[in-house]
C-alpha cells in the first residue's frame, strides 16, 4: 500500500457504495437481498428525458461541451431558480458537473485551503467529511440529535465558529435523516453568518423536491449572504437520473470560474448526452417529480409506522429525502448464535447477513448509534424489508 498517496490512504471508502457492492454480491450468488443501503429512487426517467436523450444522439451531439455545460441547459438552470425558488442567476453563475457530488467537490477545493475549518452540523451525508479531507481542511462538527429532530440551532452555530472558519456545509432536505430546515429557522442560522462575512455556505439542495412539509427554503433566498451560498442540485434524485451523472451548482461569478478552471484540468465537463437530457428535464416541468414524491411520501408512512413498532429503536418521522435513520444503540451488546453486536456496523452487518437487507452504519455519517435505511423501494418490498428486520433484531439479546 505504500506506493499510493498518502491523500488516498487517508481517504476512507464511501459506505453507502461499500455496502451496495457488498448487497450486489451477495445478490449474484442468488441470495435474495433487499438493499436499502443505496440512496437512489428506484423509479424509471421520465420518457420525455430518455427520448431527448436519444435524439442527441441521432444530433451528433458527440463533441466536448463547454466546461461548465451547454449555454441553453445553463439558462434553462438559472430559468428554474427563478421559476421554483425566486433566486436570480445569469448562466455564468452556473457550472454543470458530473453529479452533485463533483459539484460538491469542486466548490470545496476551490474554497478551502488546508488548515482551514469547516463547520459541518452532523449527521451529514457521507462525503462532505472526505471532500474536506482531501482538500486538507479540518471539520468542526455539530451535533443535532434525534431529540432536536436532527437539526442545529443558531447558538450551536456561533459556538462552533472560530477565526479559521471558511465554510459551513449541509443538505436540507437531509441526507441521512430527512430534516427540513424551514425559513425561519434559516433565518436564524443567517443572522450568525451575517456577523461573519467571511464564512461560505455550502447548501444542498438536491433533495429540494422529496419535502412533506412546505415550500422548499433555500438559504440563498437571504439577499444578505446570497453572494457567499454556493448552492448545490442535480437530477439524480428529483428526475431519477442517478446513472446519468449530472448535476450542478449555482455561486457567485468568482467561484463558478474557479470551478470551470478546476472542472477544466480534471473531467473537461459532463457527457453531452445527458446535458440535453438534462435540459428537456427542467423543460417538461415538476410532474413526474410530485408523482414521485406522493409516492414516497406514502412509502415513509407506511415504513415509520412499522418501524415504530419495533422495541428498542427511536425513529423520528422524516420531513424529506427519503431515508430513515433510526437510533439503534439498545441493541450494542446483544448477540445471537455467538455474534455480538458492538457497533452500528456490526448490527449492518447482522442484518445483511441474517435479514438479507442492506443498511448503512450511522457512523459513515457521523452519528455512530443510528443506521440508515433508504426507501426508495416500492411499498410491498419495504414491508418485507421491516418485517424482516423486525425478526432479526428479535432474536438479539
Ligand atoms: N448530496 C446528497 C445529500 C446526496 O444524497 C447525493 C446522492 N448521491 C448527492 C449529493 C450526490 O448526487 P449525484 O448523484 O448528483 O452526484
Ligand atoms: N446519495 C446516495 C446515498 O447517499 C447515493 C450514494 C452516493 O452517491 O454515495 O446513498
């Protein structure tokens, strides 16, 4: 091992794709798993996206693409910022990428310098902390608990801030646990940074759509620290468009050029192919979208009320995404047929093998007595993913 980098050893594997691939496996040698684990919408893309994607093709759309993405797909962006969310955008603002998370990675190193910090209210989605890592910036977490509905108060934040603070990074709706910060308590969030004009804010989005409550709240709806909030969405979950690789960000003009010149030296930009499916996508409106987040919506009800029958575990009810992420501690220390479950990944683990379902360990999201379930499987599967989850975790004691 010792050829590689020093950068790549330290960096820790993905959970999320470290437990799907292990769930793939076994489901190849014919053991019928239930995989949970991945946090992609098992629907199809929408007809009308997959028919542009095809005539681009017959087009010859086949040539690199400016770096930052097609002009008609980055206006058609900034057209949906203003038509959804009431944000002003000019194309140059926007920079196309390979999936949010390249989005998410560009914007950190093209802000973070090493030794700088980055406040990252926990739990949060698995590759924020390994981002940082590699662009050798330090994380601050702050913890939000299941009591707190998994969310951080203004007073947390402003504790959490030290003069070498750059960033501040979080996803709402949340991945892992399906928080929504709603306007107000935005607001109070925005009044800290407002005394600290030096901090950027990550904001992802991506999950702006799958939200049970209200109006999606974006923190760059603030004007007085629109200019510092990168925001960060995509198609893989709002169009289910995971395969595609496409998603974007939307910043000041100084770092979507510092993303492009970054872009530029390492993936030239995304496929051209799925920029113009990407395109007819925004054009074709939000209903496949709201089809799918009824149907979810109908999911998480019937997963919450089975998962609360379960002794032993504490589950919050998700306002969206679509995860759940549950409080497992009671079961550490257990054991079945000579295996005990010391951890959450442990108990992952139980469940793969003795349950056939794929989770992820909480500690992959920085909250280690809590694992993640993912549902974006239809109802009936769900069902029987609980039901079995219910009957392992019965036999620990
Ligand atoms: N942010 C969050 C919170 C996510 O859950 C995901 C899911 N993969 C991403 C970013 C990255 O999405 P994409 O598939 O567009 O890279
Ligand atoms: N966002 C999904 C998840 O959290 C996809 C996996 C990934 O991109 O790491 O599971």
């Amino acid at each position: 091992m010792t050829f590689l980098s020093n950068r790549i050893n330290n960096l820790s594997e993905s959970q999320t794709i470290k437990m799907a691939k292990m769930g793939r496996e076994l489901s190849a040698k014919g053991i019928d798993i239930i995989n949970l684990s991945f946090g992609e919408p098992d629907f199809f893309t929408p007809d009308v996206v997959k028919q542009a994607a095809k005539k681009a093709i017959d087009e010859n759309y086949s040539y690199y693409t400016p770096v930052s993405g097609y002009p008609d797909l980055r206006k058609a962006i900034a057209e949906k910022l203003k038509r959804e969310n009431d944000l002003d955008y000019s194309f140059e603002q926007i920079v196309v990428s390979t999936g949010a998370k390249q989005s998410l990675a560009n914007a950190v190193m093209c802000l973070v310098n090493p030794g700088e910090e980055v406040i990252v209210p926990t739990p949060y989605w698995v590759s924020y902390s390994e981002m940082i890592k590699l662009a050798e910036g330090e994380t601050v977490f702050i913890d939000a608990s299941v009591e707190n509905n998994f969310k951080i108060s203004a007073k947390q934040l402003e504790a959490a801030i030290t003069p070498k603070t750059k960033l501040f990074m979080f996803s709402s709706p949340c991945n892992p646990t399906g928080s929504v910060y709603s306007h107000e308590e935005l607001a109070n969030l925005v009044a800290v940074f407002e005394k600290h004009p030096n901090i950027y804010i990550i904001s992802d989005e991506i999950y702006e759509h799958i939200n049970f409550v209200n109006k999606h709240a974006s923190i760059a709806s603030f004007p007085s620290i629109k200019d510092r909030v990168i925001i960060i969405n995509g198609f893989s979950k709002s169009y289910a468009m995971t395969g595609w690789r496409i998603g974007y960000m939307a910043a000041n003009k100084e770092i979507a050029s510092a993303c492009d010149k970054l872009q530029g030296q390492i993936t030239s930009g995304t496929s051209s192919i799925a920029q113009m499916a990407a395109l007819k996508a925004y054009q074709s409106g939000l209903e496949t979208v709201l089809q799918m987040k009824e149907e979810f919506k109908k999911r998480r009800d019937t997963v919450y009320n089975l998962l609360k029958e379960i002794p032993n575990i504490k589950v919050n009810l998700p306002d969206g995404a679509f995860y759940f992420f549950p409080e497992v501690k009671n079961y550490f220390g257990k054991s079945y047929n000579n295996e005990t479950i010391h951890n959450a990944e442990d108990l992952c683990l139980y469940l793969l093998n003795n349950a056939h379902v794929s989770t992820v360990t909480g500690e992959a999201f920085g909250n280690p007595d809590c694992i993640r379930l993912s549902y974006a499987a239809s109802e009936k599967v769900l069902v029987e993913a609980v039901s079995r989850i219910k009957n392992a975790l019965e036999k620990l004691s």
